[in-house]
C-alpha cells in the first residue's frame, strides 16, 4: 500500500473515531441493550435450569448452531 493510500486511511479512521465519540445518537438503545443482556445472563447464573428449561433450552439451541457454524478461515 501507498504512503497516501495509508494517509487516506489514516484521516478515515481518525474522522470515524472522532464522529463516534462525539455523536451520541442511539447510545441509550445501546445501554439498554447491554443492561438486558446482563440482567438475562445474571439470572441464567443465578437461577438452575430446571427453574427455567425453556431458556436452557434456547441456549442450548445457540450453542448448537453456533457450534456447527463455519468458522470463516479458509
């Protein structure tokens, strides 16, 4: 690559990290995104998966899919 395809790439990269913590558009979707993900992984810890088979189930579910799924090296 060239010093000024990698300049390019440079300023792209600088401009979208400044964009990114400067905007500030759909963070809370993102927090609260996150805060569900915590509160369903806290009680899948706390609670045993005879209390809630239907959500050991599903994980069981995701854990096979993504056991089967290609791995994307090639």
């Amino acid at each position: 690559m060239t010093a000024l395809g990698l300049e390019t790439m440079h300023k792209l990269a600088d401009r979208f990290a400044r964009r990114l913590v400067r905007e500030t558009d759909g963070q809370d979707l993102i927090e609260y995104a996150l805060l569900v993900g915590f509160v369903t992984i806290a009680a899948w810890a706390f609670f045993p998966a005879d209390i809630f088979p239907s959500a050991s189930t599903i994980f069981e579910k995701i854990t096979n899919v993504l056991a089967q799924a290609p791995t994307g090296a090639s």
